[in-house]
C-alpha cells in the first residue's frame, strides 16, 4: 500500500515524478514523431473562453484547462465528478444521499456543481453553448444542483477557467467558468463524407452505470444535420461503508435506481460565403428513485424519494467570417426551461405520514451578438472583440406535500415568482506589439440587472421588493514571449455576481421554534478581485505552466440572524445580507513530457489557503478550500495512436486543523460542523489505470481500473460539514476498487 501522509513526502513524489518525466523526454527527437496530429493538437490547445475568440492556450494570461471528447473517452468519464478527477484545484461536491423529507438536504443535490480555488455554487459560471445552465437552489430539505444538467456523452470539448470572467460574461463569473461546447455534424463528416456518426456503449462498476450513445450525421450540398442520444441507467454510488440495515446508524449507501436521457439535434446551413446558419435542439431528462433506509426508525416506518430533472433548449444563431476590418459576427437567440422536482414520501407511527413535493424552475429567453475586428496601428496589431447579451428568466419554486409545520400552509413559495433581467456590453482587445512578442488583454463590460418580483398569491410574505443596479468589471492580462519557448504571463479581473431572487425576497415562518425569515431589498451584488501571474515552457518535448493567484471577494451573501431572541414571542430573524469578506491565494502547477517513443509523463499540483471575515469581524480559516492535491502519471501512446495507457497517481493531503475551525463563504461559522470539531479524512494516495486498443480503425475499445489499492478515503469537498463525534463517516467514503469499460464505433 503506498501512503503519503507528510508535506515532505508529497515534495518527495513530486520529485520523483518530475525525475521520471524528464528522463522520459531525454531524446531529442520531436514528439511529432509518434502519432504527430494527437500530439500536435495536445500542445497547442486553442481556447475561446479566455478571451471570447479563438487563441492558443499558451498565449492567454490565465490559467484554463481544455478537455477534448477524445480525452474524456480515453478517462472513461461518465459525469462532471469524473470530468475533474486529475484536474487539481478544481472539485465537485457529490454526498451520500442521507437527507428525509423536511429537516436534512444531505446529499439531494446530485453532483452539486464546480467548487473553482475555493469559491463555488451559483458563483461559477456554467454554460452549454453561451447559454447558462439553470441556478442551483437549496431551502430546508431541498437542494437543487447544477451537475446534473449536463450529460458528457453529447459535449465536444469542456474549458474550465480559473479565476473571475465577468469582464467578458458578465453575472455569475465570480470565481470561474466552465464551457461546454457540443458537436457539429461537420466533427463526424471528416475526409468529404456525407454519413458519419459514432455508437458507443460503456459499463462503470462504481454505480452500475450502462450508458449507450447513438451520433449519426449527414450532408447534402450546402446543408447538414445530426442527431445524437445518450441513455444512463445506473444505480447508487458504491463506498466502503460497512454498516447495513435502516437507521441513522447505517453506513452503506442508500438503495437508488437512476436514468437518464439526452438528446441533441443540429440543422446547419453552410454556403461557400463565409455564412453558417444552426438551428439546434437539445433535451435532457433524469429520474432517481431513493429508499431512504437511513431515514428509517421506530416512528418512521417508510422513506422513499423520486427526483426528477429537465432541461430543453432550443436556440438559432447565425455566424459570418470574411474578410475587411470586421472579419467575424456571430448573433444567437436561445430559449431554455430547467426544472428540478423533488417528491419525498414518508410513513409514520403514531405520527401521521407526510409528503413534501418541491420544484425550482429556470426558464430564460435570451439573445447575444458579437463581432471581431483584426487591423494595426502602425507595428502594433489589434483583434477586438465586442458584443452584448440579454436575457429574461422566470424563476419559481413550489412546496408542495401533505402535512405542512404550522403556520405553513401548503401550496406556497419560499420567495414570489420574480423575472430575472440580465443584460451587458463588452469589449475587448489583443494587442500584439514587437511582432507579438508582447501581448496585452484589456477587457471592459458594463452589466446591469433587474429583479421584478410578480404578484404572486402563493408566497405568503408581504411586501416582495423590486432591484436593480449595474455594475463595470475591468480586465486586463500580459503575455511576454522571452523566447519562442518560454513565456511569463499575468492577469488583473474583477468578478460580480447579482443577488438572487430567493435571496432578495425569501419569506418563511417557523414560529413555534423561534425564528423568521425575512426578504431584504438592499441586498448588494457580490464582487471579487483576482490577481494572478507566472511562467510557461512550452516546446515539442515539454510543457511546464507554474502559477501563483490571489483573490479577493467582498460583500459575500450570507443569510445571518439580524434581530430577535429566538422565541415565539420574538422570533430570531433571518436575511441575506452582504457580509462575508473572502482572502484566497494559492499555487498550481502543470507539467507535461513527451518523447518520441512514445512514453510520456504528467505532473499537476495545486494548493491553496483563505480566510473569511465572520460576523464578528473575526478572520476564520474558509474550509470550503480543498487540502494539496498532486497528480502524477506516465503513459505510453503507439505511434499512429493504435493502442496506449496511463497508470496515474491521486494524492490528497488531509485537512489541516486550522483550517477546518471555520466556516464557508455559505455557512454560519457556529454551526459549520454542528458547533463541534470538524471531520478530518487522513491524507490519502490512489492509484487509477486506464486503457485503450483501436481494434480496427473504426473500432476502439477502451477500459479502466480505479482505485487499484482498494484504499478508503473521503474527498475533502463531500465531508465538509460533518463533525469530528459523527458516528457514520464511512457513508460519505469513495467506492473501492471499480471498473469500467467502453466500446465506440466511429463510421
């Protein structure tokens, strides 16, 4: 069993990870020569949602990560928790699903959503095709995630950036972004064919998952069309709990039948005229039944759960690329409905049974434009891009059930149904002087929004306020080529995120113990300032990026106890107000070597620290940090690509005591683990192989083994909150040693 437990063991592997990555790149042949276009592509990664239009990854001055569908393949990925498995600083909260039906959310949201550097939630930008996915939302028992709405199978390409990006998109970029671009009929119509598509079925041991995908595509003339479906069945989340049975007590997962369906189909119009017209259609549903068997005791005789999850999008746009001062426009015009339902169904003794039914709807109508314009002053080149956005959404969310806790009333809504108005205009530059040894990135967007919160006869609260206000977010980054091979770069941004309906005009009453909540129309957007900077080495054979950041957030939302004693005759009152300051700064780095046999190595590490600001004014350590994470991996590729493999190492350090007494930027420092010392998981180091073999062009089989050692070990991100006294940590482990295994068929 191989175990890391010491700073001084973690710089150990890294050494000796970095000796072996340097020995495998030794030879001075270029690595184009094994399977030349894969690598060639690997290297010079372009990006767009650095800097909104097309860019080599190593010429933006921040740090993003690109995913491509081949590389989501070849790690066997199945949702966004693997989608960041190796990817360091970067997390996704998934806990055991140990919630009942009106006091505990443990668990109920799914894969949560992206926790960038620290800061996670509704605070990072997530977007399928310029397009937001709908909010998250979390009110007593019900939580509603963002992960879910987003099946890999149908995605192109993923770009995950690191740090602010409302100076280009405005609203929600307060810690980062994350894109998924899905694919053009044209990506499986290679070599002038008019049919082309991919079959693929896989099989994942961790949860039982069978996933099978059908992309089919074809062309006539100046026209294409493609159709493409993925289905998921699956079962709960395997871990290394050892305790069966019903009760509190239980340790092994709860009983759960999941599955999925997503569809995406695209028409596109492409003349020879630089114009592409795509009219794409794109539907997602999911359903999960749970038996809370955990829920279960002498009074609670049954406790079954049915979640079940849409998106529907529907959205046209038309782009133009030629020649002139204006050499590229794009305008988009969207519609999408997200809608989350939560049903739970309990049975009680003496008790009566009692049934909660909760929905939270996100449906927008929006539209964007852009245009970019290349041309000089004199030695110094230009490529500016500008544009706007605008959207509406209608936000809602129902509680509905059997059997309400006085004075609550069923149906109601915990805040009215509000729309939700977004708008914003951009501009940005990349400047190139001394022959684009000098690159400069100044960005400008002015945004502003809207709450209007309508006449709703179901919220109970009175006097809902209407907001607006408007806010300008400035950027500006520098890349200096020092050599062909060796860049320094660094980034200033700004981030703001606006209040949230169900923050601005919550209402609930709960007076039989004590407490209130109250809306609170002077409710501010939250802001951030991010500053980050290091260097890069980039060549045929190897590929270093070291970073250093340090941001800072201000007028953090927090809802906090604002009056009242917590009595029924002076209940404690409860708003969101502008609170929390946050502190993060941290270091990443990223290797990768390349040699020309094939053999090639990688390198990732990423740690970080933060303080926030509680409401004494006191500086607590911001537990919503992940602990030192290292991945370090070797791999061998054939040339021509007809079969390779990566072993790879997952080291993760344990939580530092100090940094576990205080809160995240969501919770209220007393109670962030049960008003006790905190959970610490032991540091711990896995390790996962995966596979592939082409058996014949078209064919590709591919297969994984994770968690090898069959160690037992808990994410950080997903015991966050559980005190040091609770009794079934185990629930809350990762499964033991698992498999998967996939087949594709490209025609």
């Amino acid at each position: 069993m191989i175990t890391v437990r010491s700073p001084f063991m973690s710089r150990l592997a890294a050494g000796s990870a970095l000796g072996l990555a340097l020995a495998a790149v030794a030879s001075p042949a270029a690595a184009q020569d094994n399977d030349g276009d894969y690598w060639a592509a690997r290297k010079s990664q372009i990006v767009v949602t650095a800097t909104r239009t097309e860019a080599l990854a190593e010429d933006v001055p921040v740090t993003i990560t690109v995913k491509t569908a081949e590389q989501i393949a070849d790690e066997l990925v199945t949702d966004i928790r693997d989608l960041v498995r190796f990817e360091p600083g970067v997390s996704v909260q998934r806990q055991p699903a140990r919630f009942n039906a009106a006091l505990s959310a443990t668990g109920r949201a799914g894969n949560d959503g992206f926790n960038i550097r620290g800061i996670g939630g509704n605070r990072v930008l997530i977007q399928v095709d310029g397009v937001r996915v709908p909010d998250g939302f979390s009110f007593g028992a019900q939580a509603a995630g963002r992960g879910d709405y987003v099946d890999l199978g149908l995605i192109k390409s993923v770009e995950i950036l690191r740090g602010p990006s409302s100076a280009l998109y405005g609203s929600d970029g307060l810690a980062g972004a994350v894109s998924f671009v899905t694919a053009d009929p044209a990506d499986f119509l290679e070599n002038g064919r008019n049919v082309g598509g991919l079959l693929r079925a896989s099989y994942s041991s961790a949860d039982n998952e069978f996933s099978e995908t059908a992309i089919v595509a074809g062309r006539s003339g100046d026209w294409s069309i493609m159709g493409a479906y993925t289905r998921r069945d699956y079962n709960e989340l395997d871990n290394k709990g050892t305790v069966g049975g019903t009760g509190a007590l239980r340790t092994k997962p709860n009983p759960q039948d999941g599955r999925s369906n997503a569809a995406l189909a695209r028409l596109v119009y492409d003349p020879a005229n630089g114009h592409k017209l795509r009219l794409t259609g794109e539907y997602l549903d999911t359903r999960l039944f749970t038996e809370g068997l955990t829920g279960q005791s002498a009074t609670v005789e049954l406790l079954e759960a049915v979640d079940t999850g849409k998106r529907k999008r529907v959205s046209l746009d038309w782009s133009w690329e030629g020649e002139g001062v204006i050499d590229f426009a794009r305008v988009a015009l969207y519609w999408q409905d997200g809608e989350d339902v939560q049903f739970t169904d309990e049975d009680r003794t003496p008790a009566a049974d009692r049934e909660r039914l909760n929905s939270f709807e996100n449906r927008v109508i929006g539209a964007s434009a852009d245009a970019r314009a290349d041309f000089n002053t004199g030695a110094i080149t230009h490529r500016i891009v500008f544009g706007g956005d605008i959207s509406k959404t209608r936000q809602r969310g129902l509680r509905d059930g059997v059997l309400p806790t006085p004075p609550d009333v069923f149906p109601s809504r915990a805040f009215p149904t509000t729309d939700f108005t977004r708008g914003g205009l951009f501009v940005g530059d990349e400047i190139g002087i001394a022959d684009g040894r000098l690159l400069l990135y100044p960005a400008l967007r002015f945004d502003w929004y809207d709450l209007s919160p309508r006449n709703d006869p179901l919220f109970p609260g009175a006097g809902a306020a209407d907001q607006s206000g408007s806010r300008v977010s400035p950027k500006f980054g520098a890349v200096w080529k020092l050599t062909d091979e060796i860049r320094l770069f660094a980034n200033y941004a700004t981030g703001f995120k606006a209040p949230e309906p169900s923050q601005v005009n919550q209402f609930f009453e709960n007076l039989a113990f004590g407490y209130t909540s109250r809306p609170n129309p002077d409710l501010g957007p939250e802001r951030s300032t991010s500053f980050e900077g290091g260097v890069r080495f980039a060549s045929d054979a190897v590929s270093l990026d070291v970073t250093a950041f340090s941001a800072r957030y201000k007028d953090f939302i927090s809802q906090e106890v604002v009056d009242g004693s917590g009595t029924f005759a002076d209940p404690a009152i409860y708003q969101f107000v502008n609170l929390d300051r946050v502190k993060v700064k941290g270091a990443e780095a990223r290797f990768e070597g390349r040699a020309s046999s094939g053999l090639y190595t990688t390198l990732a590490l990423s740690y970080a620290t933060g303080t926030v600001r509680g409401t004494g004014l006191e500086r607590l350590p911001l537990s919503s940090i992940d602990p030192l994470k290292l991945v370090a991996g070797i791999g061998y590729r054939a040339p021509g690509g007809r079969f390779g493999g990566q072993l790879v190492m997952t080291h993760s350090a344990g939580k530092e005591v100090s940094r576990t007494v205080g809160t995240d930027v969501d919770g209220d420092p007393t109670t962030i683990c049960s008003g006790a010392a905190c959970f610490r998981p032991g540091g711990f180091t896995i390790l996962d192989a995966t596979a592939f073999v082409r058996i014949v062009d078209a064919l590709t089989l591919r297969a994984g083994v994770f968690n090898i050692l069959d160690k037992k070990y808990s994410w950080w991100s997903d015991v966050r909150g559980l005190g040091a006294a609770s009794t079934v940590t185990d629930a809350y482990t990762q499964p033991g040693r698992n498999a998967s295994v996939s087949l594709s068929f490209r025609f």
